[in-house]
C-alpha cells in the first residue's frame, strides 16, 4: 500500500513538471511577452533594448495590433528612426483613425516625425542606419477609386482636447473631404502621404 502511495505521488509530481514546461514553454511564445517587455524598457528610457524585443514580438506576431504599432512607432521616433516612426504611427491612424487611445499622440508625434525626416532630408544627414524593417503594405488601385480617410473617418475633421477640456477641431492634413485616392491611401500606409499646407 505504502509502495503505491508513493507511486502515485511521484507520478503526480513528474506530470506536474511536465505541464507547467509546456505552460512555460507557451508562455514564452505569446508575442505579448516581448512587447510588454519593449513597453517597460522604452519608459526606461532603454530604447535600443526595447528595439530588440520589438523585433522579436514582430516575428512571432499573427495580428497586428494597434497598440503595438503605437509604441513601436513611438519607440522609433526616440531612436530617430523617423521613416520607421512615420510608418508605424501612421498604420494606428490607419487602424484606429482619430478616435483611439493614443491618436491625439501619434498625430503629434507623426508630425514632429515628418519635421525631423524632412529636416535630415534636406542637410543630406542620413541618421537612419539601423532601420530593419518598414511596414510598405499597399492595396492593389485597380478598382478602387477614392478610398475614406482612417484618420479623419471620412469627417475631413480631427477633433482633440486641450488641456482644460475643450474640444478643439482642426481640418484633416491628408484629406480632401474626407477621402483620399487609392495612391494617397497607399502612401499614407507607408508614412509617406504629407500633410497638405
């Protein structure tokens, strides 16, 4: 009897051991890992580290999710990686328009991005040595006349708060009434569609 105890327990501890390999195991494997850890080390101000788990997150990821395309985006703006930020920051608008969590954000983060490559653009600076990899999704033109703006929704508005809480409403840079040609889109999703004057 005691030898039949003893049996069961080791074989209740050796499938013990197995399970929580295979949970740790899947655990390493959830892309969200690495992207919580790129989050907390880009608030430490660890741009480079962040840059590192970025990457690795972005190979194991199935959906592309706004949230990573925000802190991705803002993460390459740190690194002055700014064709990189404009990408991804314009891929949230694309995603979440002016409405999401972070669109206030981006917009002003995207503009101070297209400054700062405008301004490396004209000097002949090329600061961007280490860019690996740009997001250049398009759609196919054929059959698409004029598409709506994701950033405005189709409002040719974007609205904010100052910060006292006003609404504050300003015209869309990329649209025309709202909508935008299939090439414009297209440039858009590559962070190369420039606000119109």
């Amino acid at each position: 009897m005691r030898q039949l105890f003893i049996s069961t327990v080791f074989l209740f501890i050796l499938i013990q051991n197995v399970l929580g390999q295979e949970k740790e195991s899947h655990l390493f494997q959830d892309p969200r890992r690495y992207i919580d850890t790129a989050v907390t080390y880009m608030n430490q101000e660890k741009y480079l580290e962040a840059d590192k788990y970025f990457m690795v997150a972005l190979d194991k990821i199935t959906v592309l999710s706004s949230d990573f395309c925000y802190y991705f985006g803002k993460n390459s703006f740190y690194l002055k990686y700014y064709s990189q930020s404009i990408d991804w920051l314009s891929k949230y608008l694309e995603l979440k328009g002016s409405s999401g969590q972070y669109s206030d954000e981006v917009i002003a983060l995207l503009d101070q991005s297209e400054k700062e490559f405008r301004a490396n653009r004209s000097t002949g600076e090329t600061v961007e040595t280490n860019t690996k990899f740009f997001y250049q999704n398009t759609i196919s033109c054929s059959g698409h006349e004029n598409i709506v703006c994701p950033v405005c929704k189709g409002d040719d508005i974007i609205s904010s708060r100052d910060r006292i809480g006003e609404t504050i409403y300003k015209k869309c840079p990329y649209s025309t009434n709202g909508i935008l040609t299939c090439e414009e889109f297209n440039l858009l999703l590559q962070g190369k569609l420039k606000p119109k004057k």
